[in-house]
C-alpha cells in the first residue's frame, strides 16, 4: 500500500522515542516498601529527638554513663536514618532508569544490616541491666537473653559480610540470616520482658493502691515489648517466606525507630512514676542509691529495678495528732508529703 505524502514508515525504536528506554521492573514490594518504612521511620525519628531532649531537661544530673549512653542511641538513630534517605534517593531518583543498579545494591543498604543488628544490641543490653537488678533468680534468665544476643550478633555480622559480597539479586539465598537474626532479637524480648512482669506480679500485696500501681507497671513492661516484638517477628516472617523482596527491609527500619524510642520512654518515665500520688501514698520511693541503706518491710518482694526501688512502708493517714494504729501506721502533713515529694524530684537515680 502506498504511503500518504509527507509520511514515513515507522521503524521501531525511531518511531517512537521512547521504545528505546527499557521498562523499569515492578518496585512496589521492593524500594516502594523500602520508601513507606523510611517514611514512617523519619515520623518516629523526630520522637526520638524529642525524647532525647526531654531525658536531658529532665535529668540533668544523671549519672554520665546514662548521658552517654542516650547519645548514642542518638547518633546510631542518626546514622540509621540518614543512610536509608541516601538509599531511598540512590534508588528512586538517581538510578531509577537503570535496572542493573536496581539489582545490583548500594552500599548504604548493605550498611544498614550492620547498623540496625547494632541499635537494636544496645537497646536490649539495657533491657537486659534492668532484669539482672531485679535479683539472683532472674539473672538466668539474663544469661538466656545473652545467648541469644551473642546469636544474633552473630547473624548479623554474617548478614553483613554476605550482603557486601553478593548482589541484591543473590542475597535473596541468604535471608534467612536476617530472619533468624530477628528470631534472636524476639526471644530475647519475651524473655526479659517476661521476667519483669514476673516479679511485679510476685511483689503484689493484697492492698488496693499498691496492686493498681504494680498494675500499671505491668501493663507498661508489656506495652514497651510488644510492639518491638511484633515487627521483628513480621521481620521474621517476611524475609523467611518472602526473600525476593524489601518489605522485611522496610519493617525493620519502623522496628528499630521503636527500640530507640521505647527505651527513652522507659527513661523519661521515672519523674512520672516518683512523683505519681497512688505511689507516694503507699510507698516511700527512694532513687536506687539512696535505696540500699533502706529496710523493706520483711516477706514482700520489691521491685529492685533500673527506675527507682519500691521499699514498703507503714500506710499514711491524715490528721494530726493521731496515734499509731498498732504501732503500724505514721501521720504525714500534706505539707511533709509535699516537701519529700521535692526531695525525690532533685536526687538523680540510677537507671
């Protein structure tokens, strides 16, 4: 058939200028869920810069290990952050044409395996310090919690080592490392966490205010390890039966935001705790150095934690003037409960 005047035969890849560029593989369940988990990971990073400014308005007079170790938290979550905003950019922006870059990796993501097993290794090492103060019986369970982190320190590193040896398109044949790192990581959770609430609800002594308090530091303990729990173990999961794929690499970004935050929460938490009026009531709060040269009442178990030690006391009633009920009872003024509710604001405590 003849062509009209002025018109040319299309010829592929002149025709049309685009033809020529390759189509960019699918990135919904890889760099897309890597985007979605530096996103919500920036929201909980600007937590953590609040909750670090808040620890050291709070306490300026903590012991500098604890200062020491608040900043590198910090940093780590510094670090953590800005590494995978480069990756995201590598990705999406820089090499977005190029599919060979798209397999072949970056380094900041190859980083990051090192950097997270990192992050989240301090976070429960100071889980880990509050547990072994609780007593004897539970510093065996310390040791479990400290075989399975020396195990998925172990993880880690190799996790590391293979990611820069290999491609992206290869590491998929060793996820596994990761999600049996994150195993680790979760065992090591319900381990500690379990301990703690163990000897709260073994300290519990029948009398309603002091049980509503032991109450809701249970409920606190549980809330501080479970949502670090659930998404390492949908890390666990994700990069088991889902290896191809980032989605396990997006999760982890939101799990670590949540070690670092829940750990400055646990240390922001003391001045509320001191200061609460069901604990002040029923029980003399005293700071864990101050605390030692105390007498607990005989046959009731305390709770020797980082925060503060709980050291029960004979129960306050008002009125001035009353005698002692059975030799067990003290007569406080407001204004005394007022001024050693000062007291206990400006001593520091030992976490």
């Amino acid at each position: 058939m003849a062509l009209p005047p002025n018109a040319t035969a299309a010829t592929p890849g002149l025709g049309d200028p685009l033809g020529a560029i390759p189509k960019p593989p699918a990135l919904d369940n890889s760099y897309g869920a890597m985007l979605l988990g530096t996103s919500f990971g920036l929201m909980l990073y600007g937590l953590t810069i609040h909750q670090t400014y808040r620890y050291f308005r709070l306490y300026p007079r903590d012991l500098a290990l604890f200062k020491g170790f608040v900043a590198l938290i910090l940093t780590l979550e510094t670090v953590h952050t800005v590494i995978w905003m480069i990756a995201c950019y590598h990705f999406l922006i820089t090499d977005y044409s190029n599919a060979g870059s798209l397999l072949t990796g970056h380094w900041t993501v190859k980083a990051n395996v090192a950097i997270t097993g990192a992050g989240n290794l301090i976070c429960q090492l100071f889980y880990a310090r509050r547990v072994f103060l609780l007593g004897k019986k539970s510093r065996w369970v310390v040791l479990g919690a400290g075989i399975f982190m020396t195990a998925c320190l172990g993880f880690d590193i190799a996790a590391t080592v293979e990611a820069f040896k290999l491609s992206l398109e290869d590491f998929p044949r060793f996820s596994w490392l990761v999600s049996a790192a994150y195993g680790c990581a979760v065992a090591t959770d319900v381990l500690l966490t379990g301990a703690l609430i163990r000897v709260l609800l073994r300290s519990r002594t029948g009398f309603k205010r002091t049980d509503s308090t032991l109450d809701m530091l249970i409920v606190y303990s549980i809330n501080t390890g479970l949502l670090t729990s659930v998404t390492g173990l949908l890390v666990f999961v994700f990069a088991l039966i889902l290896p191809g794929n980032y989605i396990y690499a997006g999760i982890s970004i939101v799990n670590a935001k949540l070690y670092a935050n829940s750990v400055l929460a646990v240390l922001n938490s003391r001045r509320s705790l001191a200061s609460s009026t069901r604990v002040v009531d029923d029980f003399e709060m005293y700071p864990t150095n101050s605390s030692r040269n105390q007498r607990s009442h005989p046959g009731v178990d305390t709770w020797n934690g980082p925060q503060v030690s709980v050291s029960l006391r004979p129960t306050i009633t008002a009125g001035k003037g009353t005698a002692p009920h059975n030799g067990s009872r003290v007569s406080l003024s407001i204004e005394e409960k007022d001024s050693r509710r000062r007291d206990l604001m400006e001593v520091p405590s030992a976490v």
